[in-house]
C-alpha cells in the first residue's frame, strides 16, 4: 500500500499546472476539446439510460426506503473517510467517522438509519482528493470523466486511490461487499431523482451546460476543501440556467 501511495503522489506532482500568465483563480481547462466531447457522451448516457432509471426509482421507491438506502450506502463509507482523515492527521475527523459508523451500525440498524446524527455527530466525508489537498497537491487541469462527470487531475488520481482505502472491502464477505456496491448504485440513482430538475435544468436547459457543469463542480469543490471564502459556493439551484 505503502509503495501504491507513492506512485499515486508521484503521479499527482505530474498534474498539469496553468502557466504564469493564468488568471489565479480561474479555472484551468486545456483539455476543454475533449472534455465537451465526453461531456456530450455522458449527456447521452444520462438521457438514455441514467434519467430515466432515476426518475423510475424515485416513483416506484418510497422516500423513506430511498433514504434509508442512501444512509446505508453513506455509513459504509465511513471507515474510508476515516482513513483518509488518518492520512490528514485529523484525529477528531478520525473518531467522528469511526464513531458514527459504531452507533448507526448498532443503533441504525446497520446503518439504515442516522442514529448518529441524533447525538450531535454530523456526517465529515473525506476522501483521497482532499488527503492529496492537504499533503499539497495541486488541482490539476479540470476533466470531465466518462460516466463519473466533473473532476480535476488530483480528484481523479483520488477516486482510484478510494477503491482501496475502505477497510470494508478486505474483511467483509463478497456477498457484503455485492450489498454495499449495489446500496451505493441506488443512492446515486436516488439522488439524481430526487434533483431532477435541478439536474436537468443544467444539462438540457443551459446555454452550455459544459460550462455549467464545470463551475459548478470546481467552485463547490473548493469550497469544501476550504480554497476560497463563503461566497465561492453556488448552490446548484442558484446556477444561471441561461449563460453567463
């Protein structure tokens, strides 16, 4: 593992870094040709086939299962937040998460419910990005990614890292690991449901979603890494859907 971070640092200090003449701030896209293109492509899939399973799952599913998944999925992920927070040398994010994943496993029903939440214990996620934003790394270009949409070079080296850092996933049975795989599936497919029009406002209502797409995702992120002020942060139903 050891080596694995190593190589996926190494790999990050290679991340495409703007010029000296790049407005600091502005978002740095030189692989905007072929991010549209995938962007066009992950437009299609949504409307095809992500849209319409949505929407489908939000009619047929009740609200209150809908969400006892989503809480089910988001308490497996508790042990990672933790162990990036590890790598981050936060120890009070460290106990946040391995304390709401002891209480809503056992007083949650394994995690159907936020018990945790309850006692004042508020969810903290973290994951390998932000770890990579704390060891220094830089943002990178912005990418668009098939099937997983907005992201950087340092947030993309990251979601590969986080394939490997659930503890979960080495002690637990297969059939287990299937469960929370699925869960996790469902919660997103929840999700994009239950903001459907906020969702669908951006991609086929906006005069360039890509755009859209993109500040959104990039001003948010830096927004929960701590980059910028208060103002820096678009709520997604704030989002001019007519241009900039």
């Amino acid at each position: 593992m050891a080596v694995f971070l190593t190589g996926t640092v190494l790999a990050v200090a290679g991340c495409t870094v703007p010029g000296p003449n790049h407005p600091a701030g502005e978002i740095f896209d030189p692989y905007e040709d072929g991010n549209r293109k995938t962007h066009e492509m992950n437009r299609a899939l949504d409307r095809a086939l992500v849209r319409p399973a949505a929407k489908g799952y939000v009619a047929v599913v009740p609200e209150g299962i809908a969400i006892s998944v989503g809480h089910f999925a988001e308490n497996l992920g508790e042990p990672s937040s933790a162990v990036n927070h590890l790598m981050q040398e936060d120890g009070a994010g460290v106990a946040r998460n391995l304390t709401r994943f002891v209480i809503n496993v056992t007083l949650g029903f394994g995690g159907l419910f936020d018990a945790a939440s309850d006692f004042g214990i508020y969810p903290d996620d973290s994951d390998f990005g932000e770890t990579l934003h704390v060891w220094g790394a830089p943002e990178g270009a912005y990418v668009e990614l098939p099937v997983l949409g907005p992201s950087n070079e340092r947030d993309a080296t990251g979601k590969v890292v986080d394939l490997f850092t659930n503890p979960l996933s080495y002690v637990l049975p297969s059939r287990e690991r299937n469960i929370g795989k699925v869960a996790e599936v469902a919660a997103k497919v929840g999700d994009r449901g239950r903001y459907a029009d906020i969702v669908d406002s951006i991609l086929y209502e906006s005069a360039d979603s890509y755009a859209q797409g993109r500040l959104l995702y990039t001003q948010n992120r830096r927004h929960e890494l701590g980059m910028n002020t208060e103002e820096s942060y678009i709520a997604p139903e704030d989002v001019n859907t007519e241009g900039f």
